[in-house]
C-alpha cells in the first residue's frame, strides 16, 4: 500500500510544483529554482526506495479508482526500465534547474519558467509510469503542450513562436496517431492496460489491422523523436531558452519517442515490416542527421542535428530487435542524455559569455575559458565515439549489432557500412565543434568579452562530464545492474544478462571505431574551411528544407484550402442557411416517418366544440394576417401576434392545462412590450421595396410558401397522428400519484418542476439568467444606427409639458395596480405547489408589475423613486437555488432532493412548507432579475438616446452663446 | 377538436416557418414567435386533449392517472415558454445591435432587395 502510494506521489509531485512555482512572484528567481529541485530530488528520493524491488524484476504498480463502473481506472506502474529513465529525467532535471538559475537573466518571469518545467517533467513522468494506453497518449500530449510552452518561453522572439508552433503540430499531430494506434490496440487485445497489450505479441502481429496499428504507432513515435521526415521541428525548437534544449532534447521530449519504441517492441516489432520501416528510419535518420550537423554553423543547430543523428541510431537498434540490440539502445539513451545535456549546457555557456553561437565568428576560446573548454572536449568526445568515454560503448555495441547480426536481407547487409559512413561524419562534426570554437586565435570581434561562467553555472557541466568517464571507463560496475534489469522487464523474464565491458579485443566493431576516428579526423583537417565558408547546409541539399516545406503545407492546410472550399461550399447568407435548415428538418423528418404506418385507426377522439373551433378561425387568421403584414406594417403584425398567442392561451386553459395558460398570458403581455421597445430602432418603411415586386422575389416566396405549406402541413399530419391514438401509461402516471406523498403538492406540474425535475428548471433558469446577461452585455455597446437617434416622430412638436399629461388617468390607475399586482404575484407563488400558479408565473407577475410603473410615467420618474438591481436578483435566484439542492446532502440526500410538509401558520392556515419552495423561490427571484433586466435593458436605450440628444444640444447652444 | 388543434398547429407553424425565410429581421422575430406558439401546442397535445381534468391532486388517497391530463408535457411546455421569451429577447437585442452596425434590418446583413 506505502509503495502504491508512493508512486502516485512521484507521478504527483512534479504537478504539484508546478502549481506552487506558478503562485511564487515574477522576481522569485531563487525559490522558484529551490522548489522546483526539491521536488525533483523528492522523487529521487522515492525512486531510490524502489531501487530493490525493481532490480529484483518486480513491477510495482499503483491504482486510483476513477469510474469504476465502467472498469476506467488511473494505473501506473513502475519497472525497471522505466525506474532507469524516470531517475535519468530527474537527474538530468535537478542539474538544469540549477544551470537555468544562473542561465536567465533577472528580467525573465523566472517562476512561470519553472512552472512550465515541472509541468511538463511531470507529463514526461507520466508517459514513463503510465499504465494505461490511453493514458499514456493523453500524458503524451502533454508533453507536447508543455514543450511548446517552453519552446516559446521567449514569445517576444517569432522564431520562438514559429518554432514552439511547428514542435506543436508536429508532436501532437503525431500524438493523434498515436491515440488512434492506442484504440486499434486496445480492440484487439481487448484491454487498454499496458501490461496485457505488451504480452499480446503474438495476437497483435497476426491481426489484420497489424499493418495500420504499426504505421499509426510508428508515425506517432517518430514525431516525437524527430526522425525523418518530421525531423526538422527539432532545429527550430532551438531558439528555446538553453536549459530547455538540454532538458527537451536531452533526456526527455525526444526521448519518448524512443521509449515508447523500445516500450512496444516486444508487442509490434520482430517482423520484416518492422525491421525494414524502423531500421531504415533510423539509418536514414542517423546519416543525414550527422551529414547535415557537418555543415551547420549554429553551434545549438549542430547538436540539434546531431541529436536526430543519434535518435537514429537508437531508432535503428530498436528496429533491430532482440536483447542485445535492445540492451544497446537503453544504455545510449542513458549516454547521449549524459553527455548531450552536458553539450547543449556548454554551448549555452559559450553563447551567454560571448554573445554569440556562430562558429564562424568563435576561435580559440580555449584561452579564455579553459575549464569549459576542456569539458566541452570531452564530452564531445563521448559523442564521437572516442574510447573511455560512455558514447564509445554504446556505439560500440551498435556497431556490434550492426556486424553480427543478420536476417539476410541488403538492408541488413548494408547496416555495417552504413553505420561507419555515420560514424566518420560524428566524428567529423564533433572536431568542427571542438576545433573552431576553442582551437585557432582568440576571435576578437565578439559582442561580450569571454570569461569564465559563474562556478555554480558550470557545476552540471563538471558532474555530467565526470559521468561520461566514470560510465566510460567502467561501464559494468556503474551501469550494469540497472540496465540489465531494464532489459529483462522490456524482454520479459528469463532474458538473458549482459556484461558490459569496455574491452572485447580487437574486433570488427573497434576496427570500425577506429577507421571512424582516423577518417572523420581527416575529413574536418581537409574541408574544414571550406564548410565554414558554405552555406549552412550540406551543399545542394540545403535547398531542400523539412520547414520550408512544412510551411507550404501549413499555408495551405490552415488557410487558403479552407477558405476556397469555403468560399466554394460556404454561405454568409443567413437566409439561404435557414432554408437549407429548414429543408433538412422536413427531409429528416419525412426519412424518419416513411413507411410508418402513419395514419393508424383512430381510437381517442373528443367531439368538435363550435366555439372552440371559431376560436380557432380568429388564430389561424391572425398567424397568417401576421405573416402578411410583418414586412411593412410592424405594429399591425405584432397586434396580431398577439391574437394569435391569446388564442393558444386559452386552448391552454381549455385541455386542462391552467398553469400554462397562466404562464402563457404573462409572457405574452412580457414579449408584446419587449418586441413594442424594439420597434422604436427598426428602419422606417412606408413605401414598398422595388425589388419585391420582381421575378425572382416573387418566385422566392412562392417557393418559400411550397416550403411552409409542406412543413404545416406535416406538423398537423404528425399531431394528428398522435392525439388520435391511445395514451400509453407513462411516466406522468407516476408523477401523478406520487406528486402528493413524496412532493407535498397537489399541483402536479409545479411538483415536477421544482422537485421531481428540479435539475432540469435549474438549468432552464441558469440559461435564463444566461441570456438575461448576454442581453446586458450586448446592450451595453449598443450603437442605434443614426437616423434612429433623432426623437420619434410623434414626439416632434410637443412640449414636456404636454407630454406630462399624456395619458393621465391610465397611468394613475397602472400606479396604483402595484401594490395590487404584488399581491397577486405572492398568490400565485405561495399557492404554486398546491394550484395553478409557481415561481415562474410569479416572477413574470412582478417584472409586469414593474413594467407598468415604467409604462405609467417615464423613466426618470421611476428611476428616482424605484431601485431594480436585476443582476442581483437574478444572481440571488441562482445562489438560492442552487444552495437547497446542496442543502440535501447536509442530509445525506442527493443533489437537489426536496423535503415537504405543511405548517400551520396562525390566520393563515394550513400552508405546504416544502424545500421545494425554497427552491421556487430562486426561480421565482430569478425570473424577476432576467425579465426585468431585459426590458430595462431595451427600454433604457431610449433613455440614452435622449440624453445623447439633450448632450448634442447643449454643445450646440454653448456654440451659439459663444 | 383533435383535428380543429391540428390543423391550427398546421396554419401556426406554416406562417411561422414562411416568416423565418423572410429576408427582414422582424419578419423573422414575428416567425419565430409564431413557430414557438405552434411547438408549443404541439408537445401539449403530445399527451393527449382532456377536457376539465387539470392535474390537480386530491390531498390524500387513491390516485387514478386516467382521471387526470398528462402533466409531463405541460411542465415541459411551462419551461418553454418562459425560455422562447428568452430567445425572443436574445434576438430582439442580436437584431437592434445588427440594425445600428451594419445599418440595415436585412438578415443577411446587406441590403439586396
């Protein structure tokens, strides 16, 4: 249990550091980098716990339950392999926290820096640990994302941004592919636990999605790692700051990649395809990686390139397959971490002290700075190859796998060749490196005068750089343990242990080693100067560049390819997008109802009312009359609307439903008003548009007429069909017997709403208050078009004081039905849960009430003597609401269970005294806030527009006086 | 009844529905509202027209459903109305706001016809 615990820990803690770097202020330069090497020392204080068991062969796994209805678990595990590379990540981390401490400069936000650094170490660790496939995907591209953050930690710079973006679509593009391999896998194993998929081999090679699995996943691990042809984003992610370079492309980001190759191997890999797509990759990678660091005058560009070389190399070894390849690879994913971080951490040294990475313009810095000069040699050495040095052993065994072994085919018998022609261009770009920037006279044109860095900025450089020898010189004694309980938990138990050893004699491998040493010394003493006059680039191919066609790509793929099929397929016509929507509406609809028996026997049917029919001849001849008119005369469509909403009220009120009709008439007297205060800035339109009376205006509007004519008719056809048929008992059943024993109401409908589906009217009301804001907001930067600003033309010629008896007696009876309305809105509240009525008729009630008053005298007038603050009625509603439904689980109920029982309340009697009212009462006060909000919202706009008016004028008279 | 209902659910949405392909944002506002009616009545009459017997409880007892209207489709029907004035609203606003920037009430934002 300690040990699960302790894993979830580890995965955790890099999280954790991250949020707290993230508080720290912007100046925190020392406790941000404290926090954050603490954090990682936690976890490697961790991880030396598990040292013992994990040697052991054991796997240590740890288990938070997450919905374990349907078996979705968060899993890690911990093995040998992944102990070797979670201690790797954090090693290397500790030492680049503490080199980016003296590395920033004191203007750099330093905290989000670290921030940024935790987060994403903490993502590397979950790919690492991950016990899941999908999880590890979704640990992946976080990576990704956090990478681009510290890619573009210096967004002030575009090749930071370009190259944060470029890693991004690159990595993450590939990381889609690798979701989609991680789903093909997991249907064909039948689980998405690593542990299951890793021992399916056999399944997995024999399925027939074998090859797109592969392909998938490969494509997924070779973005990661920049092989080719996704290689260059790496390059461009060199104008990240320097510890991130070393950190990214070091031990971690690119590292993934390779992991997760060398993590699947024994699941995918042992085929031919795999052999010849991932070894080949590799090759290719490797050569033209370290052919293209040949010819690079940016000191961090050669490492980038020649960090793809050697991802290559461990790419082709894990192409290879079989324990000894394997083996190889682990171990020069431990070397070429040790010794490139100690690299890119020297070559940011070189660029801090002097200014500059060109190895044009460095020479002979070896006098100025001798102590970095002679570590960035040896650790340069390692990259080479050179004997007693950690790279060396690791090369050797590759060249060894490349010699020994076969399965017969011309790649493989190519490998010994091709391994050495790379071989002789590391060689060569290490001695460019080594040779131009410390060798030769002291360059003199340099924009910083040279000198040692601070000692603590040179620290992780000295103990990466004793790394390599102590590893190089006895590689057994130091590594042999650890990396032989990696292999076993790759290959399963029972694999064999290796020997490392620094010597096996004189043998094919050392003779190529050597053959490497002598030629690519040789091939910088003799192209040297001329590489460095070259273009940056080998020649002829550096006119081919990965970016430049990725950026073709890119212009296409995220520009103008969408705004052609746009502009081909698109519309900004909303006329023309509500008729297609309406006419996929009728084609579903019509799909759907096919062939279905439409019409059956009619089994329910209520004898026709004459008055109910004629009641029916006014609607239909207002709805239709209100479509004629709505063109040119508003007023006359709106009156008519409004015959047309009375008429669907008091159908309400005739088929038994009150509560509707209710609700129905006050929103209808809310909605007339609201749409009466919109007329006011609409256009005037008194003469007909000449183009109406055109052709193809009027072939529209037939066609338009064919469209509705169908869509009602369908819609009477439908409600036809349904009401004629028995009622099959439903859920309304139960909501009937039960809205009295378990509701407390006998009014069922207000039961349902403020209890049964209370969720759902808390939604409602939350759109509500929704739109009410949207409203607010959009109001705010209201600008009526100009001719709408000028007073109305029925207001022109009369003085306030007429205007102060406008309407006199109305308006002192609306004054005076206030307190009365109030009361009636209390009614219809209280009496909700029992009668027709509920908060929502209520709330419409008050903002009626309210509106009235607005409407009796004017807005000034009300305004001095009224204070509405809607917002904090709507915000009360919602606050009241939501706080009964959390109220239930102080009980032990869930969210939003309501509790009802009468009280007896003197002079009143009897009253239902439900949570359920508390409940209608946010509904109700939320009602309130929105409706109230929207109309003063709208009607204020006049208010504006006088004062704006009353402003003009005041300019004008001042202008006059003056 | 039943088929006086439907054929009015019929005229309501017809209007409603020529109205929401006009080119004029009142038109349109007036369209929606008359379309808001029609659904409206349409999901009522999902549960069938009863004639005086308003889901109202007796407070104790034996409770038999034939007895009573279907409330479902009536609460459901209560929330709509109150959202559809809410949408009315929205699109009164989204319509003042699109008449004073683009300075016409056509829908498609440019005055054609």
């Amino acid at each position: 249990m300690i040990e699960q615990n302790l894993l979830l820990i580890l995965v955790l803690l890099p999280f954790v550091g991250a949020v707290a770097a993230a508080t720290l202020p912007v100046n925190a330069h020392s406790a941000a980098a404290w926090l954050s090497g603490l954090t990682m020392a936690g976890g490697l204080a961790i991880l030396a716990g598990f040292y013992d068991p994990v040697s052991q062969g054991l796997v240590i796994r740890g288990t938070v339950q997450w919905v374990p209805a349907i078996g979705l678990n968060l899993s890690f595990r911990l093995d040998g392999f992944a102990w070797l590379f979670v201690t790797l990540v954090l090693s290397i981390g500790i030492l680049v926290v503490l080199y980016a401490r003296y590395y920033l400069s004191k203007t750099d936000p330093v905290p989000r820096f670290y921030s940024f650094l935790m987060a994403f170490t903490g993502a590397m660790l979950g790919i690492l640990l991950s016990g899941n496939a999908l999880m590890l995907v979704v640990f992946w591209e976080l990576t990704s994302i956090f990478s681009f953050l510290l890619i573009g930690y210096w967004h002030g710079n575009p090749n930071a941004r370009d190259g944060a973006r470029t890693a991004l679509v690159i990595t993450a593009g590939g990381g889609v592919c690798l979701l989609a391999a991680m789903l093909l896998l997991g249907q064909i194993v039948g689980s998405y636990q690593l542990d299951r998929i890793l021992n399916s081999g056999d399944i997995i090679r024999a399925h027939p999605l074998y090859l797109p699995v592969m392909v998938l996943f490969l494509i997924g691990a070779f973005t990661k790692s920049a092989q080719f042809p996704f290689h260059f984003w790496l390059p461009g992610a060199m104008a990240a700051p320097t510890p991130v370079s070393a950190f990214l492309h070091s031990a971690t980001m690119v590292k993934a990649g390779v992991f997760l190759l060398i993590r699947f191997s024994p699941a995918l890999g042992g085929t031919d395809t795999w052999f010849y797509v991932v070894t080949g990759t590799g090759m290719i990678t490797l050569i033209m990686g370290a052919v293209i660091a040949l010819f690079r005058h940016d000191l961090k560009g050669l490492l980038a390139y020649s960090t793809i070389s050697h991802l290559g190399l461990i790419t082709a070894l894990a192409g290879i397959g079989g324990s000894a390849a394997i083996l190889a690879a682990i171990f020069h994913i431990v070397n070429h971490a040790v010794f490139k971080a100690s690299l890119f951490m020297a070559a940011g040294i070189i660029d801090h002290e002097t200014g500059t990475r060109d190895m044009r313009r460095l020479s002979g810095l070896i006098r100025v700075m001798p102590i970095t000069g002679a570590l960035a040699i040896v650790a340069a050495g390692a990259m080479a190859g050179v004997p007693l040095l950690n790279g060396f052993i690791s090369k050797e065994m590759f060249l060894a796998e490349a010699v020994g072994w076969h399965n017969g085919t011309w790649l493989d018998n190519a490998l010994p060749w091709l391994a050495t022609v790379a071989s002789i261009f590391a060689v060569a770009y290490s001695a460019r490196f080594i040779g131009s920037v410390f060798f030769g006279p002291l360059a003199t044109d340099l924009p910083k005068k040279p000198h040692e860095p601070p000692h603590w900025m040179r620290r992780p450089v000295e103990l990466l750089v004793l790394i390599c020898l102590i590893v190089g010189i006895l590689p057994g004694q130091t590594l042999g343990a650890v990396l032989n309980a990696a292999l076993a938990s790759v290959m399963g138990r029972g694999t064999e242990h290796y020997d490392i050893a620094l010597w096996h004699g004189f043998n094919e491998p050392l003779m190529m080693s050597l053959l490497a040493l002598a030629a690519g010394g040789l091939l910088y003493a003799l192209t040297g100067r001329w590489v460095a006059r070259g273009p940056e680039g080998p020649p002829f191919f550096h006119m081919i560049r990965g970016q430049k066609i990725y950026e073709w790509l890119m212009l296409r793929l995220s520009w103008k390819w969408p705004r052609m099929i746009h502009g081909f397929v698109g519309t900004e016509k909303l006329q023309l997008q509500l008729r297609i929507m309406v006419l996929l509406a009728l084609a579903v609809g019509f799909a759907a109802l096919w062939n279905s028996g439409f019409i059956g026997p009619i089994a329910k049917w209520n004898t026709p009312n004459l008055a109910f029919g004629l009641m029916w001849v006014v609607g239909a001849s207002c709805a239709i009359a209100a479509a004629w008119q709505a063109k040119y005369h508003r007023f006359a469509a709106l009156v008519l609307l409004g015959g047309a909403g009375t008429i669907t009220c008091l159908t309400f009120a005739w088929f038994s439903a009150p509560d509707l009709a209710v609700t129905q008439l006050l929103v209808e007297l809310v909605t007339t008003v609201l749409l009466l205060l919109g007329l006011r800035w609409l256009p005037r339109r008194r003469s007909e548009i000449a183009a109406d009376r055109l052709l193809p205006a009027r072939i529209r509007r037939i066609w338009d007429l064919v469209i509705a004519s169908v869509a009602g008719a369908g819609l009477a056809a439908m409600a036809y069909a349904v009401m004629t048929r028995p009622l099959v008992p439903n859920i309304g059943d139960w909501f009937l017997r039960n809205a009295y024993y378990e509701g407390g109401g006998t009014n069922t409908v207000n039961v349902i709403l403020v209890d049964f589906r209370a969720f759902d009217t808390f939604g409602e009301i939350t759109v509500l208050a929704i739109v009410g804001l949207t409203v607010f907001a959009l109001l705010r930067r209201f600008r009526p078009a100009p001719e709408s600003i000028a007073a109305p033309a029925q207001q022109r010629g009369s003085t306030p004081k007429m205007l102060g008896n406008y309407l006199l007696i109305a308006s002192m009876i609306m004054k005076y039905m206030f307190p009365v309305l109030i009361v009636v809105a209390a009614d219809l509240f209280f009496r909700g849960h029992d009668l027709p009525g509920g908060g929502f008729s209520a709330g419409v009630t008050i903002a009626t009430a309210l509106l009235l008053q607005y409407l009796a005298t004017n807005v000034r007038w009300i305004e001095a003597r009224i204070t509405v603050l809607p917002i904090r009625w709507m915000g009360f509603g919602l606050l009241i609401a939501g706080a009964t439904g959390i109220g239930a689980w102080a009980f032990g109920y869930p969210f939003l269970t309501a509790h009802a029982r009468y009280i007896d309340l003197p002079l009143i009697g009897k009253t239902p005294a439900a949570t359920a009212l508390i409940f209608d009462l946010g509904v109700f006060s939320l009602v309130v806030g929105a409706t109230v909000l929207m109309l003063i919202a709208i009607a204020h706009q006049s208010l504006r527009a006088a004062r704006m008016r009353e402003a003009e004028e005041e300019a004008e008279k001042k202008k006059e006086t003056a | 009844m039943e088929l006086i209902l439907s054929a009015a659910i019929g005229i309501l949405s017809a209007s409603g529905i020529w109205l929401l392909l006009r080119p004029r944002t009142f038109q349109v506002i007036i369209g929606l509202a008359l379309l808001s009616y029609a659904v409206n009545l349409f999901i009522f009459s999902m549960g069938r027209l009863t004639v005086g017997q308003p889901p109202i409880m007796p407070k104790g007892g034996f409770v038999d459903p034939t007895r009573y209207a279907d409330p479902l489709p009536q609460a459901l029907v209560l929330t709509a109305i109150v959202i559809s004035f809410a949408t009315t609203a929205l699109f009164l606003v989204v319509m003042m706001a699109s008449r004073g920037m683009t300075g016409t009430d056509h829908v498609d934002g440019k005055d054609k016809d």
